[in-house]
C-alpha cells in the first residue's frame, strides 16, 4: 500500500516543477509556483493593457462624437479618468507582487 501512495504522489516534473496544463513542453513548468504565479500576472497584465486601450478608445469615441452635449462629455470624461486610475492601481499592485514574489525576472 505504502509504494502505492509513493507512486501516486511522485510529481513526474522533477524537484522543483510544477505540473500544469497551461505550458506546453511536455506539461512542467521548471520555474516552481512563484514562477507560475509571475506567469499569471504577466497574462493578467496583458489582458488589462489591451481592455484599457479598448476602453481609452471607445471613451475618446464618445467624446469626440458627443457634439458638445454635456451629458455626452461628462460621461466619457468621467470613464477615462476611471480608466486611467485603474491603470495607476494596477501598477501599484504589479511593483508589490514584483517585490513580493522571489526571483521573478
């Protein structure tokens, strides 16, 4: 029963990897979790850039188009400065995990 449970729990990536279905190469990823973490965070970090440039241009859409009515240009300028804060704190959370997670490059 013991050499059951051993062969089970035996991680096949090797000391130090991690088993996962997000990397290709065989399905290990040799940066460990703090490496898999960074790797999230980076896909995070493209996934925000690429909604907030959507975003930017929608608002400056609306704004361009709003023929001066106030409503119009409160409400895109409004949004883009939501935007633009939601870029700041997501920077700010990007530099704490940076400093956070251990010997991500």
């Amino acid at each position: 029963m013991y050499n059951i449970l051993r062969i089970i729990a035996a991680n096949t990536c090797g000391e130090g990897s991690v088993s996962t279905a997000l990397i290709g190469s065989g399905g290990c990823y040799s940066e460990g979790i703090y490496g898999l973490l960074g790797l999230g965070i980076d896909v995070l970090t493209i996934l925000i850039g690429a909604a907030s440039v959507i975003g930017l241009i929608i608002s400056g859409i609306q704004y361009a188009t709003s023929s001066g009515e106030p409503a119009t240009v409160t409400k895109a300028k409004r949004r883009i400065i939501e935007i633009v804060i939601g870029i700041a704190l997501y920077g700010l959370f990007y530099a704490i995990m940076r400093f956070l997670i251990p010997g991500w490059s």
